[in-house]
C-alpha cells in the first residue's frame, strides 16, 4: 500500500512517499521537494556479522546524471567514481544516523540514496539525510530516529530556511543542520566571517524548522505500521570485566600520560601484552572479550581522569593549546610553502597558481559549475606510522581537504582582483588529532607566503566533549585541540575555523545522542580563544601577503577587447590563438565579456602575447602614436601598417617637418616610421602624420584640408553604382580624395568626385590642373599624354580620332556617355 506524507518547509512542499517501488529493501522512500526526487533505500541483513568490534553502516549517494537531463562524458558515456559532492552528501548522511543505532548492533546496514531528478534549485544532500531516516523509519531496523535535516542561510541580515541555489551567492552563511526531536546530530557549515552568535542563533532556527520534518516521518513510520526486529546486545560478563580492570587500572597511569603519542602506544601496547598473557592462559577461548574489556576500560580511565581532575593524556589543561611552530618558503621552485606544527600534528602545505584556464570543471548535476579555489588533502600512512598500499584519496580525505576548502574560500580575492586558479595541496606528514584543522593553518601560511592577497588570515582548531555516564552522569568537559586518543575516545569532534571577525567553516560530528546548546556556546566560546591564540603564532611567522609572487609563478596581465572581436583572437578553428601560444610561450584565456587573461612566466613572453592580441583587436584612436611598416609609396604619400591587416595613408606634406618633394626622398618600403593618428573618417580610413609624431603637435583642420586639396567635383560623372559623396558605389569615397573603404585608395592632391558623382577635369598629385595628365588638353576634351590616335587615319593620312561627339569616347551614343 502506498502512504505518502507531506509538509510545507521553507516555503516548498516536501512529500515522502512509501510503497511504490523498492519492494523488496527493508524500507524505501521517494522524497521530493520543488522537482528534485530521488529515491532511499536501506537493507539490513539478518544476521551480525562474526568477527568484528564495529557497526558496518555504508551510505552510498548514486547521482544520475539523467536527473538533470544530462548525458555523461567521457568515452563510456556512463556513471562512474562518485563525484565530489556525493562522496560529501555520503558523509552528510552518515553522521548524524550513525550514532541512532543501538550499541553493539553489528549487523550490515547499507543505504542508497539514488539521485533521480534535479531542478537545480534544491540540492538533493539535505533531502539525502530525510530520505535516509524515513528510510530507515519505515523499516524493522532497530533505529532511534527520526532525524529531520535543513539548510539554513543568512541573507540580508535574516535566517532563510533551504535557501534555493540561485539565492545562495547573496547568503553569508551555508549550515546544513539535522538533528531528533530533542538534540542537535550534525551541523556542518561554511560561512563569511559570520560572528559565533549569528552561529549559535542559526543552530537554533534551524533545529526548530526541522521538527516539522521528524512528525511528517513519524506520521510515515506509523502509517507503514511496520514493527522494528528486536535486538538486545549480548550480555557482558561482569567478572572477566572486573579482573580486567583490576589489572589494567594500576598501569594505565603510567603508560597513557605521555606527550609523546609513539611512546603511549608503545606503552599501552606493553599493557595489553602483559593482560594477554596473564588472563589468556585463564580464558584461552575469550581473548576477543579480553580486548574489548580492555578498550573499554582505557575509554573509561582516560574520560574520568577529565572529568574528575581536569587532566589529560598529555599533560594539559582543557584549554591549552599544543606548541606551536611555523615556516614559510621552504620548497625554493613552487610557488608557495609552509609547514604547520601544532604538537606531533605536522602538515606541509603548497600552493599552485595557475592561468584561470586552470579552473577545475564540475561534471556533475549542476549548471555549468566551475572552481577556481582548490584545496587537496593527503593523509599517508607514514604519518601515523604505519605501512600499508597508497590508493586514490578515500571518502576522508575528500571530506576533510573539502572542510579545509570551505574554511579559506571565504578570504580568497576575487577574480576580478586576483585573476589566479588557485590549488593548494595539503600532505600531512604526522597525525596527532585534527590535521584537518592544521591543514587550513598551513594553508593560510602557504598563501601569504605565495603572495595571494588574501582578505585576512584563518585559522582553525579542533574542540572535544566528554561526557559522563552513571554515577558522573551531568558532568561535561570541552576540551580544546584535541589529539588523537580524545579524538577516540570522546563524544565530539567540533571543529572551528574562522578570521580574528568571524566564523568561516564549522564542523560537528558526535558519538552520542545529541548535545545542548550550552555545550555548543562553550565549545564556540573556547574555540575562538584557541584560534586567535594560533593565529598569532601563524602572523609572528608572516604578517600578510608577500608583496611579490614567486619568480617561478606566472604573471597575469587582463586585456579588455570588444566581444565582437573574440573570434578574431581565436581565428578560424583556434589557429590565430594557437600560433599566438605557440610564438609566445604563454596562454591565453577568453572570456565571454571580452577579457582576455594571459599568464606567461617571462616579461617577453607575456609582452608578446599581449602586442599580438592587441594588434588585432585594438581600435586605432585619433592622437595616439604607432611605430608601422611602410608598405606601399604612391605618387602622394606612402600607406603604412601600424596594426596587422591596418593600414594608413602618411600624405607627403605629412611625411617631415620640412618640404618634401617625393615620398621616395623620405621613405622606402619596408622601413619603420614612427606616425601619429591624425584623422579617422567616418568609413573607418585612416591618415596619419609622422610630421605630428616628431613635433607631438596635431595639424590643424586647415592644414589637413588644405592636404586633401579642392574638390574636383564635374557634371554627372557619377553613375548608378557610383553613388553616395564623392565615391565608386557604397564602398569608395572620392570626395576627400580619400582611400578605399577596406584598404589603400586614391588620394593625395587628387581631386575628388563632387556630390553628384561627376569629377571636374583635373590631373592626379601636383598636376596641372589645365593640362590633365601628362599632355592631355583640358580645354578640348584631349586624349592621355601621347597615347596612340585612336579611329581611322585623317585625310592627311595621319591617325586621329574619328569623328566625335561632345564629351564623349569615340563612336559612342549618347545614351551610352558615362
């Protein structure tokens, strides 16, 4: 039977539905909100698994890539590895359903949570969390839920309950919350120096929106009417337990306060030896037991010891922070490093700037999403000391280089300010509790000393909480940077990461049922007193940014081109771009907009790059001086090329600041003259002056009319496809004597066609304007110089012209005259 339930949260119905599909899972649920749906399903086998000390939960997200109407890339054109935001959504649902289920439950428990569409205005990781506890609410899987989960942002100085994704880049805050009915599970959030009040705050707004979405899961779970399987964890046997403590209690004192995590191990190691070989030759068939009662008893010892006297493993106090130590500029050819040491925790941070074609591309469910801010965590196995097969970075790994990410993208400039792709990678070379939070301190160290002009430093810390049971049930302690074995063996690990302003990353993960705000104010409260204390360690290493970045970084210079001529930059099929990459040794990115980003290592090269960009993209502008090639020598002046494919026209009285006679007396083809842009006429063409470019003085209107020479405009020269002033058709004007619309044309002293396109009689240059050209007579209508008579011979036997009428050529009709 199909039951479905349905609440409106944050403005938007939310539905869970059960008994559509899925049948055969122990429990599976379709959830919706907007129009992304995807499907939970939870399986639990029948019986415990045998021989181990764990709960075996897995949580698997599927994205579908045809969720949002997508075809996946590559050549298998199929899903494959998870991306990044599921593996996160994974970890998302995990945490706060983990600690739900009884203790000593070791029967395998896996949920899917299969992706099954996406509006791309609700991410489906927080309906991932609901899924998954309605999921199992339906089920017969033992589970002490439900837990009801939301988003919470802070926009415009107000709390926003699931904010859509198009809303999120005015948010400061992005926290994902969830939690049962009476305490908070799980908060995870980045922020924009966001103070811990608004935190707090943002935690209780959150937690309340979310008990709407517990009742529509319990009014689900009752509607399915399923029972839950009983279970009751396998009795202990109090009297191994007792002489177990009885031998443990005495050496535990002087085996786990240490400051040294190798030597407490070593020396916790020699205690369960030494109880293996007193009680196993007793319980021969009970060693499993044995080390259990073991674990148990150091988790009690140490968790005692602070409650009850304030001490810890390594001698602090609960609010020490570790010693703290700080380099920068270590590694001589990248372009960034730092080492951060905080106690035996060590990591070595390195940056990486790159051109912003570098930015890393999000196949994914989203909208064209890409990063230019990368942060990368490495966790080897030496840093623990141990020895085991490297692989491809686990779910852990992505989780935290994601936290650490978070953390620092608040204080990174922006593209406009710093046009950079920026990868940090965090290898961490010894691991004591909390590398994650030292990741962003060696980070923030590895910017500066890059030079990336960060808006302030952050840095990070690592709270815990222990609580107590039984007869010290009521007593909690916050324990400030916490290391490894209080990371084991507490109840929280909350980390917090922020500037000397604010929050910007925040972090809680609990082993126990919940916790109250009064512990989530101290632990925030002691958290900033740990962080500034770093801080200023981090700042008496490197204060700010380094003025200039590493001689081995690349240099980023932004050129403004009009959009209309990108396909110019780029060329038919990427050639003009590739031979500008290839000549140049550097790379050019091109924005939509028309800023065209090159980033080259050398001065040379970016200069090259950027002169071959301009050139043939930039607009030629009256006053401003080129240095061109002459390429062509007329009878009036020579045309010059100051940009490729641009030529002008240098008139002869232009060509020095004396009389010249001939262009040829001044210039020859294929030198390089220096010419300063004098006019630029409406069709575009362009005349210059090198006589200007020499005095720094721009010609007067006289002078440059005076140049052009005076109209030669005759009657009704001009024909049908010569029309417009003075021009062949549309494309040539020959009122100013001017060029070719395009390219070189006819100018100099010429004189041009008048406005009805006819051209008065008159020579070309300094002719005559009596005798046309050559011996050409003006006043007889006159043939070109000595050109041959044209017609048959005269009656005195000489060639001539046969008879002709007025104005016209040969024997020509009148309707037929130009």
């Amino acid at each position: 039977m199909i039951h479905r339930q349905e609440a409106v949260i944050g403005g938007r119905v939310m539905s869970i539905e059960t008994g559509r599909v899925a049948e055969q899972s122990s429990g599976a649920v379709l959830v919706r909100y907007g129009e992304t749906v995807l499907l939970a399903t939870v399986v639990g086998s029948d019986e415990p698994r045998e021989g181990i000390d764990f709960f075996p939960l897995t949580v698997d997200v599927e994205e579908r890539m045809y969720a949002a109407g997508k075809i996946p890339g590559g050549f298998i054109k199929r899903e494959g590895r998870a991306t990044e935001h599921a593996i996160l959504s994974c970890r998302l649902a995990d945490r706060p359903l983990r600690p739900l289920f009884p203790k000593g439950y070791r029967n395998d428990v896996q949920i899917v949570i299969t992706v099954l569409s996406v509006d791309q205005e609700n991410d489906y990781d927080i309906l991932g969390i609901v899924g998954a506890s309605a999921a199992l609410s339906v089920s017969d899987i033992p589970f002490q839920g439900p837990v009801g989960a939301v988003r919470v942002g802070y926009i415009d100085d107000q709390f926003v309950i699931n904010p859509l994704e198009s809303q999120m880049e005015q948010s400061r805050l992005d926290l994902a919350i969830a939690g049962t009915a009476d305490a908070v599970m799980m908060v995870e959030a980045g922020a924009k120096e966001l103070p811990e009040e608004l935190m707090l705050e943002a935690v209780r707004v959150g937690h309340e929106a979310l008990q709407d979405i517990i009742k529509l899961q319990e009014k689900l779970a009752h509607a399915n009417g399923r029972a839950k399987r009983p279970f009751s964890p396998p009795p202990a046997d109090e009297e191994l337990q007792n002489k177990v403590n009885e031998f443990v209690l005495p050496r535990f004192e002087a085996a786990v306060n240490s400051t040294d995590k190798a030597s407490r191990s070593a020396a916790l190691s020699l205690v369960q030896d030494d109880l293996i070989t007193e009680l196993g030759a007793q319980y021969p068939e009970r060693l499993k037991e044995i080390i259990t009662f073991y674990e148990k008893a150091l988790k009690a010892y140490v968790r005692n010891n602070i409650l009850d006297h304030g001490n810890r493993p390594d001698g602090r106090d609960l609010k020490t922070i570790r010693p703290i130590n700080c380099e920068v500029g270590l590694l001589p050819r990248t372009h960034g490093s730092a080492i951060f040491t905080r106690g035996q925790t060590q990591v070595l941070s390195v940056v990486t700037l790159g051109s912003p074609g570098d930015e890393q591309i999000l196949d994914g469910l989203g909208v064209g999403e890409k990063k230019r801010f990368m942060h990368h965590y490495n966790f080897p196995p030496y840093s623990t000391g141990e020895s085991k097969p490297l692989r491809g970075p686990g779910r852990r790994e992505i989780g935290h280089g994601a936290l650490a990410e978070r953390a620092i993208a608040a204080v990174i400039p922006s593209q406009s300010d710093f046009p950079y792709t920026i990868r940090a990678v965090s290898d961490i070379l010894s691991s004591n509790g909390s590398t994650s939070m030292g990741s962003v301190c060696g980070t923030t160290l590895a910017l500066m000393d890059a030079g990336v002009p960060i808006h302030a430093p952050v840095a990070g810390v690592a709270m815990g909480l222990i609580t107590g049971e039984g007869e010290r049930a009521g007593k909690w302690a916050v324990l400030s940077d916490i290391q490894g074995i209080e990371d084991a063996l507490g109840d929280m690990d909350f980390k917090v990461a922020g500037t000397a302003d604010g929050v910007t990353a925040l972090q809680m993960d609990i082993k126990v049922k919940g916790i109250t705000y009064e512990i989530m104010s101290k632990a925030l409260e002691q958290a900033r007193e740990g962080r500034m204390f770093i801080m200023e360690k981090m700042l008496d290493t490197i204060d700010a940014p380094r003025e200039e970045l590493s001689a081995f970084a690349p240099r980023i210079q932004t050129l403004k081109i009009n959009p209309d001529k990108i396909g110019a930059v780029i060329g038919p099929g990427g050639k003009t771009i590739r031979k500008i990459q290839e000549e140049s040794g550097a790379k050019l990115d091109i924005e939509d907009d028309g800023s065209v980003n090159i980033s080259a290592v050398s001065g040379e090269s970016m200069q090259r790059a950027f002169d071959a960009v301009r050139a043939l993209t930039e607009e030629v502008e009256v006053g401003h001086i080129y240095t061109g090639t002459v390429r062509r020598i007329v009878d009036f002046g020579c045309f010059v090329e100051i940009l490729p494919g641009k030529e002008g026209l240098v008139r002869t009285s232009q060509l020095a600041d004396y009389q010249v006679m001939r262009p040829e007396d001044v210039v020859s083809i294929g030198d390089e003259i220096t010419v300063m842009v004098i006019e630029v006429d409406g069709q575009g063409r362009v005349n210059l002056s090198r006589r200007a470019a020499l005095s720094g003085e721009m010609p007067s209107q006289a002078e440059m009319d005076q140049d052009r020479g005076p109209s030669r405009g005759g009657p009704n020269r001009g024909g049908p496809n010569r029309g417009g002033p003075g021009g062949y058709g549309m494309n040539r004007d020959r009122d100013n004597g001017g060029q070719r619309s395009g390219g070189p044309g006819y100018g100099g002293d010429r004189g041009g066609y008048n406005a009805g396109g006819g051209r008065d009689r008159g020579g070309y240059g300094d002719r005559d304007r009596n005798s046309g050209y050559g011996d050409r007579n003006n006043s007889s209508g006159g043939g070109f110089g000595q050109r041959r008579p044209m017609g048959p011979p005269n009656r005195q036997g000489q060639g001539g012209p046969g008879p002709r009428r007025e104005g016209g050529f040969g024997q020509r009709p009148p309707e037929r005259r130009w």
